[in-house]
C-alpha cells in the first residue's frame, strides 16, 4: 500500500533488498512480483546484510546469508532487471559471487571512479564520510585477476568468516571488458 501511495504521490521509488538467510533464494521473484504491481519502479538496489548492526542475538544470527544461495537468485534477479532496461546496484558483495554483472558494484564503481559518498544515519553513527571501499579480502584473492577492483567481504574477520573466494583468472581483454562497462 505504501508504494502505491507514493507512486500515485508522484514520488520516485527505488527499492532497497537487504540479502539474508530468509530472502537468499527467491531474489528474483522478489523483484518480478514488484516490476509485475509496479512497473513504473526504474531502479534496485540490494544491501548484503550488516551483521554489525543487528541485535547479537540467535535469531539474528540466523539470518546471515550463505552466498552461494544468494548469488544464484541475485543474478537471476539482474538478468531479468537487465533485459526489462532497468537499472541496479549490489553493495558488500564480493565480485566472485556476481560473475557478469561485475560493473553493478557500488564497492567497485566507487574503486574505478574514485568516488566518495557522505551517508547520514539515524543511530550513534550520526554522519559518515565514506573514502574506503575495500573491505578486506582473505590471501586466496592475491591471485584473483579483479583483485584490484573488487570490495572483498565485508566483515570477515567478525561475521563472515565462512564465506569462500572464488578467484578469476582473467586476461587483460576480459578486465578490460569489465571497465569498460563502468
Ligand atoms: S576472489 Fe577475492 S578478489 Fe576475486 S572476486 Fe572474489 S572476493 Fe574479489
């Protein structure tokens, strides 16, 4: 009801998905029930959830995504934005697990334009000034040819510990493919 209001309130909604355990597995869906009620909807982004910020509790914990699920649904769901002209963005994903749909990165745009973001928040964090976008990666990626441009995983050492690289090995052409798209 609320996006019906606000679309017929002439304000521009995007939607913003945060990845967890409970939505890992049907991202597209989500997104082609949303175009199917609300085409006029442009734009998509999804957040991988930030541990972080949730309660320290079970069943927060539950709710930490496995990235293998999640990246099946995630690209499925860009496949279907993509061939429909819409636009989108993933953010704290590691590039390994949106192989295609690397230019869709917030991390790695922000890496190859040189950008920075001021983003203000309602909890103690108050105002931040973003200029970092590497988030840390595990040994294995030293070897990976999108080192250089990809964010890694947010919260390793602390939350996500378990997830697996998967490193590129890429030529000079298909790296140059990928830029090319930025
Ligand atoms: S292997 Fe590492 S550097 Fe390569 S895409 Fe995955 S997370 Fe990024």
């Amino acid at each position: 009801m609320s996006i019906t209001n606000a679309l017929r309130s002439g304000v521009r909604v995007q939607i913003n998905t945060v990845i967890n355990h409970y939505n890992q597995e049907h991202l597209d869906k989500t997104v082609k029930f949303l175009v199917k009620h609300f085409p006029q909807i442009q734009h998509f982004v999804w957040n991988n959830l930030d541990p972080e910020m949730m309660r320290k509790t079970d069943t927060a914990w539950s709710t930490l995504p496995d990235f293998d699920t999640f990246s099946q649904s995630l690209k499925k769901a860009m496949a279907y934005l993509e061939s429909t002209g819409r636009t989108f963005r993933a953010e704290k994903v590691p590039l390994c697990y949106i192989r295609g749909y690397e230019w869709a990165s917030t991390e790695t745009r922000k890496i190859i334009k040189d950008e920075e973001r001021i983003v203000h928040f309602l909890d103690f964090r108050e105002t931040v000034h973003e200029t970092q976008w590497d988030h840390g990666k595990p040994e294995e990626c030293k070897k990976c040819g999108l080192y250089s441009i990809c964010g890694g995983i947010y919260e390793r050492e602390k939350y996500y510990n378990y997830v697996k690289v998967y490193p590129r090995n890429i030529s000079k052409e298909e790296k140059q493919e990928i830029l090319s798209k930025f």
